[in-house]
C-alpha cells in the first residue's frame, strides 16, 4: 500500500472525553471515528486491524473444526421469549418493533437462535458433535457507554456454539476450545492469562476468561507466579489458614469509640492491625408465598475480617443465600441489632439472625467488632469463650495478595487485565428452554449439551493497545499491526536515489508478502515518524540520500529508542529476519 | 474441506413460502435457514458463498484505489435528519429508540455518515480524489419481504461513495467505478448487462445498473442486439418513427362503441389493430399557496398509442409535470372532460386543459379515440384537419420490441434481469444538505463532488442461481461455488484402494489450492450425487473400485448430461486444466 493510495487522518490531541489511553490514541491515530456514543466508524487504519485479528481467529476456529456460520443481526422476539431473555434482559437489550408493529431485539449473543437451527437440523446423535461459529456485528445497550471501543454499544464479537451428546462430549469440546484459544491468543502477540471464571448455577469448573495484562483492566486476576493458578476475582479461592487459632489472651471488653464508624477508623483508634478488626455485612433473604409476595425474611450476619473483601459470587453460593440475597434494609437492621449499622457485632441481638463466618475469621482470637452499641466495639473477642464456635464457616472474601495458592504451589499475586474471550460450558440451559432434542443411540430424545465461546474481535485491539503503548502512541505486536512495515523515504522528490532505493524495497517486500506501506506524502521527517510512531507500525525503514550516499539505510523497531544502521544491500534479508519470513 | 467435518443439510422438498428457484434451492441445498419473515441464517453452505463474492468485490474494490472501512449498522438519526431522509423515508426504514428514548436508524445505506466522516477529515482539495467502500450488514423493512435473498430485509450490501473536487474529477471517479463493477461482474462468471439508468435530478447519463440476466427478474432490460445500448426500461428512449405521418382517408366519424371502454374492445368491435387506437390519459399538477394549501391545479390529457404504456420517469421530466404530478380524480375528469373514464378524448373538453402528445401518436393518421361521450369513439382522427397540430410531443412511453435503437444501430429487444449492482454519480446533494466542503484551490469553500456505488453482496447469489439451475438443482459458475471440486469416493469403508485413491486426490488438490471437498459420509451415491447436484459443486469426480480397477476414475461437470472417464493417473492434472491452474 502507498500512503497516497490510503486515508492517514492522525489527530494531534484526543478528543476530551477520550479517558484511556487505548480511546486516545485509536481516535488520535485516525482508527476509530466517534459516530454516536459508544457507536465508531472504523476508519480504515482500524479497520485492518479488526481484519487480522478476525483473520487468526478465524483460522484457529476452523483448524480447530468449528464452521462457520452467520446469523441475523436484527432477530425476531419469539425465540428470546421462549427462553425468558426477552423478559429477563434489561435495557442492554436493544428491542425494535417492525412496520407491522413485531418486537425484534439487535442481537448482543445468538443462543436462541443457534439453538432453533439445531433443534431443526440436527435429529440424531451421529450428527455430533458439531460447533458452530459467527463473526458479526452485535450490540449492547450500555448505560454509559465509554472507553471507545472497550465498552462500546455496537462492537464486533466472534460467538460459537458447540453442541454435543453427553456432559463429557461437551466438556471434551470445551476442552479443545479452550486450546484453540490459547493458540488465538498466542498468534495475537499479548501478554494474557487463562483464568479460571464462576461458571455460575451450573457448577464445575468449565468457565475461563481469557484476560489481556494491563494495569488499566478493569478486572483483578489471581494468580500464583510460582504455578499454573489463575483465576478471576470472583472464583479465585481464599483457602482456610493453615495456622490454627491462637488462645485468648485478652479479656472480652466493651470499649468507647465514639465516631468510629468504620474499622480501619477503630483499628486506628486502638492502634491495632486492620486485620484484628471483624466487620459484620448484615444481608436477608425472602421466601415468597404463593401469591408471590413476600412470605418470610430471614436475616444473616457475615463476619469478614476489616481488612477483607466480601466476594458476592462466594456468598451467592452458599446454602440459603444462593443468588437471592440482598442486604437488609435499615428497618430489618434496627429491629434484629437494635443499632445502626456502624456499630454492629454478633452481640446482645434482639432478634436471632443467621451467623456466617469467614474462614478467616473463624480462626481468629482477640479480635474487635462492634457493640451493637452506638458509639462502642467489643475489643479482646473469641470463639467459644464469649460466643459459641461458629456453625457455618465458609470462603466468603475476596483473595488478597500473599494468600496461600489455592493448588498449594505457592502465594497468590494479582494483576489487573481486561476480558477479551470466555469460554463456558453451558450445559442444557439453552436447550431445555427451548425443547432441542436429538434422538440419542438409545432412540431416546435428549437435550443438547451445549457451550459457548466467544471473542471480543473489536474489543482486542483496544486491549493490545492498552498493554502495548508510551508517551509517543501505539506499539503493536507484529500479528495484528495494521501495517507490519513502513517504509519513509526522505525527499524523494528531492533525491531520485531516494525514491528508487525505496520504491525498490518496497516491491521487494511486496513480493515476499510483507504487509508493508510506503509512505509516499512528502511529509517532513518529523510529522512522518511522528504519524508512524502515533499509529505504531512495529517496523520503521528511513531511506535518505546520504545514508545511501554511505550505503546504508536506518531500521528502528518501535520499542527502540533509536535507529540502526543496516547496509542498504542487507535491508531486504534483515527485514525477512526480523520478520520471521527468512 | 471433509464433508463429515462440515455441515451438510439438504431438504427434499422446498416450503412452502419459496415462491421462486432460488428462494427454493437455496433453502433445500442448505444454504440459507429462515429466521423471520425476509431474515436468514447464512448456514456454512451458504456463508461460503457469500464470502466468495464479497472477496471477489474486495479485490477489484482494492485494486480500482477504493478504501475499505465499515460504519454503524445502528446510525444516530441526527445525521438522518440533516438530509431530511430521517422524516422522508417511510417506514421501509427501521427506526429504534435507545434505553435514553433518542432515535437511530438501522442503516439502508450510509451516505449520511461518510459525508459527516468526510466532512470533519478531508479539509483540501490536494487531499482529493477519495473513495471508500464498506462490505456491511443493512436492513430494509419491507411491506412485503419474498423470495428469500432476492427481497429480504436484512442484507449484505457492499457501498461505495467517492469524494471529489469537480463534476469532471467525479465523472472520472464515476467511470473508474463502472469499470471495476465490469472486472466484478466479469469475474462471478454470470451473463449480465450494464444497463443505462435514470439519474433523477441530476441529469446526465451518470447512472448504470448491473443486471443479472434472468427470465424470472423483476426489470425488463431494453438492448440492441446489434450494438452496446442497453438501458433499463425506465431510462430507455424511444425514438420518434422516421416514416412520416400518412395523408387522412377516413371521415371524422362519432362511432357507437357501447359498453368498450378499452382499447382493446374497440379494436376488435371495429376489426382494427390496437396500434390504431389512442388512450386518454388524465393526469393533475398542484400549484401550492403561500400557506401550502392547493392554490390552483392543472389538468393534463395525454394521447398514447393503445397499445404502448406510459413510463412514469419520462412523465415525469416534463416541464411542469416534474415529479409531482398525479392522476386526475374523478370529479376533474367530469369537470373537465363531461364524461366518464372509458370514452375519453381531446374532443369537445367542457374545460381546457393541457394537451401532452407521445412522439408516436403524433405521426398517426386516421386513429381512434374516445369521444367524450358515454359509449362513443371517434374514428378517422386525423391531426391539422380534426384537431391543431400538436404543441407539445414527447416521448411518454416504455420501448418495445422491435423499436428502433437510440444508437441507430438496430432494433431493441428486451429481456429480463436481476439489478445487482448500481453506479451513480450523485453531485452534490448530500454535500450540500449536510454542508459538507473542502477548500479548493481557489482557498474558498466547495461541496464535495460525490458519487454512489453499491453491490448486493446477498442478493448475487440468488440471481446467480436464478440464471443456472436445472430440476436437479444449482449450477454454480466455479467463482463462487462453495466448494469448486466434489470427490464421491463410493464405498470407501468397503474398499481400501477407493479410499486410498480419494484420499490422496484430495490431499493432491489440496496442496494445488483448490476448494475441494471430499464427501467421507459413507451415504449411498445416489444419496450423494442428489446432494452435490442440488448444492451445485460445478464439478464431481466419482472414485469406485470398478473403475480404479480399470484404471480411471468419473468426472462430470455439473452441467455434462453424463460422466467421462479418465485415467486415475491424470486426474489431478485433467482437474487443474478444466480449473485454469495449468
């Protein structure tokens, strides 16, 4: 490609409402164009982005024996309502009605209808397993839509859907999946982890995002530098101390401190540890009676350590709580402590409640919590002398750094990244909704087992940039640059040497296959490679008449701080090195 | 490809709803799966061929210097009501309110956002000639959506739309766009004609479409056999006769026609040819007062040649019938003519009203109209005896076969086609409307020369099968074939040399690139010949036993009436040349 032939349109500041590096410096390079909010063109520097990052993931996909399939954009209500989803999505969910007044929804997934072509074209388990892919245009109705292509509302994502026989069929496509994404996101260049996600009510441990490493990812991952464990904040496992609980050795004493509301204020006061402190999360859940209103509350006291975390996902889980729950209201807090929250402990209750313990906790002694008094904490508490030991204990926090890894191989890090595939088996959800049966060798209708498995196609450009980017613009890796090359030749107007040697090179790398541009504006140096740097092609030749004079012409890498001199003779076969292609 | 590694889903009867072939076989071959009135899943089958074409266009796109980037499916309406078509399209655009209540449209083309990306980007006239293109999902809700692809709602649209200084420069633009749409067409291997079409507004002869020939089309095609002219029936001209008008012989005479209020009943009562007769037609101008309200209206009485039919288009560049004229309503045909529709003249008018006279009838002697009398016609109508030469003649009317070429190089025929494709030179409408300039060279503001250029990437498939097929099913031209080559090993799991022999073939076309798959699912052959001849793999080679013994194998091109035998040794070579890879 030639710049001429091309359409470069670099900006010199981002757009105020550009917050992140990777938003900046899409709209600043000319990739991405704003239409609407979190609605952009692709512009076509973008664009070729989006193109080979679809383009690997479209080889590994069909490497892996997944087909490739298209399904509509706007898709017609009935099936969303045969599966609840018409109902149960929120405003997320773009819903139209057509000319005759029909309800249609903008796909944001397509299980409804991947699952309806199934169940009409697929009678019999010798069709199976089969998996099926799409790389389409979808939308998401985000409240505040922001971060550019990060969370944008109309963004492009790679979906499939595998269809098996049996659970262990399904796990086995899951599996090869779940390869087929390591090799994906290998050939992309990035630094990612695999980390193991909640697979939610249908348990097992066949979820994993596949996070992109950036300080700017709005998700923690759990990881255990010293072995495989990775996992997302959600599911990661904060394990029982291996430590076991210390005697008391402080009187149980009811303390004044007055305007201590919070524990790191109390911890403060007593001068003690953060961790010595024990904070009480009063939640409820509700019982419906037939009519549907509610019947019954029932109430729970979770103590978390002060300088823990409560995970919802953990305490979502637990008997009981599982998903329904909700923090009491005041009333429901009143009327059980006799105290506003603040100043809350498992003490002096005046109407029972049900006590959930950390694991944390549950090994703790001489610890400090609240009075059920305004104003006072208990300090100097422990198990079995001034409450009972505590029946229900269970993993209720967030995992911290330092905690034991959950595969016993050494201590939990975190790091922060941004979630650009996820690969989960979904079992019969879909399929049960939906009556998608085949005949199995029994003769016997079953329902599919299913999974699905997506990729964020547009939302990974952004993450590479986030992780690959400085002061002067992008850094792509080699696989998904929009030009892997760029040749700039200095005043070829001025020196015909100049502009054979590079014209030269330039149908040289075009004849190897190199996805090469030259930079044909008679731009001045410095806005050249100031466009160059900005739109972070990896690879930079500069040709100049005197360096040609001298015989040589300059390479410089874009993580290089300078250039090098490479003998003009050698510029093809260094570059075919440096490429990989030699 | 392996067929067991693919999808494969034939049906032996069409549904119901599939009104024509391709509808039909698209959907018994597998290739499209019905989601919702005009709304279609690309099955594999299908998507194969869709991404053939849209190579095929990205290609010449590419090489002819336009620019690929891709915009919103879901459009903002601001940019739709700057132009105005936000309020004027009717409800063939899909409107949607987001979860904020503001409008947005799914996007039926997009000359809105290009000209709003162009208008902020391209600020010189040194920064022009540009042409950018996107391949994209579109939708159009149509009243009545049929004949699957050919008519759906949601589509695959390639749009293109070129940016440039000066009518002249977007004249070039535009022939550089009609000749890549020739490369294009000339490369899916279908008959087509590039037919001149009507340019609206603009005038000039800037406007072609791309016809797929198809006896089952929608448009009549009007060419000449004899030269390159061809033109859509809208824009095709017909010539005044070169025979002068002949001497009167007959009487003026008022002829009892009872009860014959067509042409075609008073030729046969009076035993003439319908060429002999003139219809009346009545049409309405509205003048407009200040406050919009119909200050005055106008009545037209056009005379046509009874057995031609009146073309709108040309009606409608009449100077004072531009565009917004109307039929007549009853009361001011009363009013004016005194008599009912059906005896209709130019005879004793109770008011005056504007007579508009087709080239035709104006060199016609001794014909016969209506008489403005209930269940009368004048015959021995002659001009300049019985009635003033005629002021105003025009062509009013839709060619036919046998009229003479505009080109004077013969005489036209017509036939049918499918518009596939379309060029136009738009100028400044949608500049202007949304104030859209560039700085010449003059350093004063300019509207962007612009012009339009769209494929139906969706609907080419369903005119490809509508000109090839035959009652066993598709016949694909090998451009866009899903698969080129079909291997029909017989009984594979019998004999081991049969499979051996496949296997290698299909390793061996392989490696020599072609689109091959190999049918590995055991079915009985003449289960398996039924599926590739409905799909319509242009070409099958049979492996069997029998003939390896012999020593050759079976090849039938889609369209051969029988199989050929050729040595097992040739095969791959006799495969390369009928493929034009040796």
């Amino acid at each position: 490609m030639k710049a001429s032939q091309f359409f470069i349109s670099t900006l010199k500041e981002a757009p105020a409402d550009a917050e992140i590096a990777s938003h900046q410096l899409m709209m600043r390079a000319g990739m991405i164009k704003k239409l609407g909010a979190g609605i952009y063109n692709y512009m076509p520097m973008g664009l070729r982005v989006v193109r080979k990052v679809e383009a690997i993931v479209r080889e590994e996909m069909n490497k892996a024996g997944a087909i490739e399939m298209s399904m509509p954009v706007i898709q017609p209500a009935e099936l969303w309502q045969e599966t609840g989803r018409f109902e149960q999505m929120g405003p997320e969910l773009l819903r139209i009605k057509d000319r005759h007044g029909r309800d249609f929804v903008v796909q944001p997934t397509s299980e409804e209808v991947i699952t309806d072509v199934i169940r009409q074209d697929i009678r019999s388990y010798k069709q199976l397993p089969k998996n099926f892919y799409q790389i389409q245009t979808k939308f998401r109705d985000e409240r505040r839509p922001r971060f550019g292509l990060m969370r944008g509302r109309e963004f492009i994502m790679k979906d499939a859907y595998s269809f098996d026989r049996s659970p262990e069929a399904a796990k086995a496509s899951y599996k090869n999946m779940a390869q087929a994404y390591r090799r994906i996101f290998d050939r992309f260049g990035l630094r990612y982890r695999a980390v193991a996600a909640d697979s939610g009510a249908i348990g097992g441990d066949l979820s994993e995002e596949f996070q992109v490493i950036a300080s700017t990812g709005e998700d923690a991952i759990v990881y255990c530098p010293q072995s495989d464990y990775a996992a997302n904040m959600e599911k990661a496992e904060a394990l029982a101390p291996s430590q076991p609980r210390l005697e008391p050795s402080l009187a149980l004493t009811k303390t004044a401190t007055p305007d201590k509301s919070t524990c790191a204020d109390v911890a403060a006061l007593l001068d003690m540890p953060l961790s010595a402190t024990v904070k009480s999360l009063v939640l409820a859940t509700d019982q419906l009676g037939e009519d549907g209103s509610i019947a019954k509350s029932t109430v729970w006291l979770l103590l978390l350590r002060g300088d823990h975390d409560m995970n919802e996902i953990k305490v979502g889980k637990i008997p009981g709580l599982d998903k329904s729950f909700r923090f009491a209201t005041l009333t429901e807090i009143e009327e059980h402590f006799g105290c506003k929250p603040g100043y809350l402990g498992p003490f002096n209750l005046l109407k029972p409640v049900t006590l959930l313990v950390d694991r944390d906790v549950a090994v703790m002694a001489d610890w400090v919590c609240g009075a059920n008094v305004e104003g006072f904490h208990m300090t100097g508490v422990n198990w079995g002398r001034d409450l009972p030991e505590p029946a229900l204990v269970a993993d209720l926090r967030n995992a911290v750094v330092g905690d034991a890894s959950p595969d016993g191989k050494g201590e939990l890090a975190i790091e922060r990244g941004i979630e650009v595939g996820h690969v989960f088996y979904l079992g019969t959800k879909y399929s049960r909704a939906m009556n998608a049966t085949f005949l199995g060798d029994n003769g016997k209708p079953q329902f599919f087992e299913m999974g699905c498995y997506g990729i964020g196609i547009t939302r990974l450009p952004a993450a590479a940039i986030e992780q690959n980017h400085d002061e002067r613009g992008i850094i792509w890796p080699d696989a998904i640059a929009p030009f892997t090359v760029v040749l700039c030749p200095i005043s070829p107007d001025r020196f015909p040497d100049v502009k054979t040697a590079s014209d030269q090179l330039y149908a040289d790398l075009l004849a190897a296959g190199v996805d090469v541009i030259l930079d044909d504006r008679n731009e001045r140096p410095g806005a050249m490679f100031a466009d160059w740097e900005l739109i972070g092609i990896p690879h930079r030749v500069t040709i100049g008449d005197r360096g040609l004079k001298d015989g040589h012409i300059e390479y410089q890498h874009r993580r290089d701080s300078a250039s090098s001199q490479i003998a003009s003779g050698e510029a093809l076969a260094f570059l075919k090195t440096k490429l990989g292609l030699a």
